[in-house]
C-alpha cells in the first residue's frame, strides 16, 4: 500500500511480514534511520495470559530493552553496529519500548542486524545479574536528576492508580526480582507480529528493506497478552510534590489531568487541537511567557505540550523560575481569564499556522520522521494526516474543547527547590 499527502509532498510505503506492519518513508536525506517498536512499555505491569492473571515486575521492560543487545554467543550488539558505521540505541517508554539506529553505508547489514536483536533473545543467570548492577546505578542516577524527580513527582501527584507513575527503570527491589525465565516470558507475550511496528526511512528502497526483512525474519508468533489497567478517577491525587536537591533556581512542573482519549483518529484530532491551544494561551509569543519573562519570573526554560499514552492523557507547563508559586498562580489565573474569554479568532489562525509550521519541520530529519510516525502509528494514527488535522482545525471544537480539559481544579503543581544551606 502506497499514501501520499499531496499537499505536503510526503508518501510512505506500507507492507507486512509474518503479522509485523512495515513503514517505508522515502527522503533523500544523507542518512537513513530505522526504529522498531514493540507494544510494551513501563506501565505494563499486569495482564491475562490464557486466563490467567499475571504480574511482572517493574522495570522489566527496561530491563529486557537493554538485555536485547546481548548476543548468543557473549558479544556485544553495540559494537557490531559500530564496525558497521551505524549508531543504534534505544529507550523505554511508558507504552512502547524502541529499538533504533542511524547509518550513512551499510544500511542493509544494519537493518538484519537490528531485526535479530529484537527477534532472538539470548539470557543467562550471570548476564542477568550483571545487568542488574547496571540498572541500580543508573536508578540512582535518575534519582539524582532533578528534571527526573520533578517529572515523576508529577505524574505521582497526578495519578491514582496509573502504573506511568512508575520509572521505567523501576526500583532496586523491583528489579532483584527479574530472571532470565521472567524476561523470556515477557518476550514470548509482547515482541510479536502483531504488537510491532517498523519505520525505516531515508534513502532506501522499499524492495530492499522487504528483502531484508523476509531473510531475516522467521515465523513471528501472533496474539498479545490482554493489559489490566485500574480504573482512574477523574481527579487529581493531590495537588503538590515537592523535592530539595542541589540546584541553583527552583524547578516546576504545571500538569493538568485531562480525559483519555480512544485510539485513532480522535487522539490525532486531539493532539492538534492542544498543541494550538497551548500555541495561543501558553506559547512564547503568547501574553503569559511575555508577562513572566518581562518580570522576570520565566526564562528562556520553559516548554508546554500535551501527553497521552495508554489510558493517561495530560499537558504540561514547565521550566525553571526564582519564584514558581507565583508562576503557578498566574499560569491558573491565565487558565480561567481564558474560560471567561477565549482567544480570539486572529489568535487561533496565527497559532495553527506556527503549529503546521512546526509539523513541517519534521521532514527535515530521518530520525524525526521515522520516530513521530512510529508514534502515530501506536496511536492508531498516521503522521501524515497530522498536517491536514491542524489545517483543517475548526475554532469551535478547539474552544470546546478547552473549555472541557482546562480545568483549575484538575491541576497538580511540582516542584524541586535548591537545597537549603
């Protein structure tokens, strides 16, 4: 199946192998980027697999991500993708785990090495264990991150019973848990056909990339595990987190809870419609930023933009001020003037325009590319129609719809202070 967006000059190839859905996004761009997604991230902790109910650590799917790049035979993917010339990597997120690697030669040797890592799992007791001394420092390093610590310290204030409150990485008693049996199961439940996705793009042939992938690929298994997620209320679980660490200018985090949205197309409407938003009432050519950063209580760190993965949807507004109470105050005051009167027309068609703007530049980039339709595509969506959803965004559903998710009374504030002496 070939798409094209006429209006964007954009068009991807799609295929499928063995229950696997294949994406090729011709650019001719200098270099050539693959990323393969698996439906399985953080907040994935319980589920039913043939009726039974079964629970997994946290961290595990951090934990297999990086025990993927471990070979049968001891050595190290990493460094095969280096004498290739390629850079690969890879993260785990609340809802997917990625795995990815950029190259300007051997796109083809770089491509089959990457669909054997994620396809063939290697795991002994001594490798786990030696990953686990990796994982406890890196835990510890997060934990002295303070951009880490206001972000969770959100996501716990917010949230009820949402497992994305969770580290990706998990906790040292988590993570002591994990064995290789744990980890071959969680496998088995989620790296199929069926629960992956692969975005390649560059300039490649669509021809080739198939090739390389029925070679490589064998009899991938179908069926995914049934998820269990709890029940969250609409509110949030309190309005405040707060941390002491050693830094020089307080740190904040504004969240505001908004309703989950169904996959397709109204998560892609959605997301357009709340990047406009925030573009008229929070950008920074917007009133707010300008008042703050004229008194000095904003920065140039500042950043607002709306979240939804698997059963949480939210914005953010944060960034780094000498006084962030009084930024928090106004950031609500701003929220309710707006319900009182909201933006005007002229407002609205300037932010869309920055807003399709801003869709555009993506182009400009194979990893940006292959990485936000990878997105898309776990949405249930197609970063192509994203252009068009922004063009066409009607000022009344975007009214309505702030009106419903901006709410003063759903909001929770974060924030990390320097250490006192």
């Amino acid at each position: 199946m070939i798409k094209t967006n006429k209006e964007i000059g954009e068009q991807y190839t799609k295929f499928n192998i063995h229950g696997l859905d294949i994406y090729v996004i011709p650019k001719k761009l200098s270099t050539a980027y693959a990323v393969l997604g698996v439906d399985f991230g953080s907040s994935d902790t319980e589920f039913l697999c043939d009726g039974k109910r079964l629970a997994v650590p946290a961290g595990i799917a951090h934990f297999l991500e990086h025990k993927m790049f471990e070979n049968e035979d001891g050595t190290d993917a990493f460094e095969q993708f280096s004498i290739l010339g390629a850079n690969a990597n890879a993260f785990t997120a609340a809802s997917k785990t990625c795995y990815m690697f950029s190259c300007t030669e051997n796109f083809e040797e770089s491509l089959a090495l990457l669909l054997k890592v994620v396809t063939r799992p290697h795991f002994t007791d001594d490798s786990v264990e030696k990953e686990r001394l990796i994982i406890n420092k890196e835990i510890r390093m997060y934990m002295d991150d303070p951009y880490w610590k206001m972000y969770f310290g959100l996501l716990d204030a917010m949230y009820h019973n949402s497992t994305i409150r969770t580290d990706p990485a998990g906790t040292e008693e988590s993570i002591a848990d994990i064995t290789p049996e744990l980890l071959y199961n969680c496998h088995r439940m989620f790296y199929k056909g069926d629960n992956m996705a692969l975005c390649v793009c560059g300039e490649v042939e669509t021809e080739t990339v198939e090739r390389i992938a029925r070679s490589v690929l064998e009899d991938l298994p179908l069926g995914v595990a049934e998820r269990i997620q709890e029940e969250e209320p609409e509110c949030v679980r309190t309005d405040r987190a707060e941390a002491y660490m050693d830094i020089a200018v307080p740190l904040f985090a504004v969240g505001i809870k908004c309703p989950d949205i169904e996959m397709g197309k109204e998560r892609i409407i959605a997301g357009a419609e709340h990047e406009i938003i925030l573009q008229m009432v929070f950008g920074k050519s917007g009133r707010f930023y300008n008042d703050c950063y004229e008194t000095g209580l904003l920065g140039d760190r500042f950043s607002a933009g709306f979240s939804s993965e698997r059963g949480t949807s939210f914005v953010m507004i944060s960034g780094s001020s000498p006084k962030p109470e009084e930024v928090y105050r106004l950031a609500m005051e701003e929220i309710e003037l707006c319900r009182r009167d909201f933006c005007s027309r002229a407002e609205f068609e300037r932010a869309k325009k920055v807003c399709y703007s801003t869709a555009l530049d993506v182009y400009n980039s194979t990893e940006e590319i292959a990485n936000a339709f990878l997105g898309f595509v776990f949405d249930g969506c197609d970063l192509l129609d994203y252009t068009s959803m922004l063009r066409n965004a009607d000022y009344e559903s975007v009214k309505n719809r702030f009106m419903r998710d901006y709410r003063t009374d759903r909001t929770a504030f974060s924030v990390v202070y320097p250490k006192e002496d």
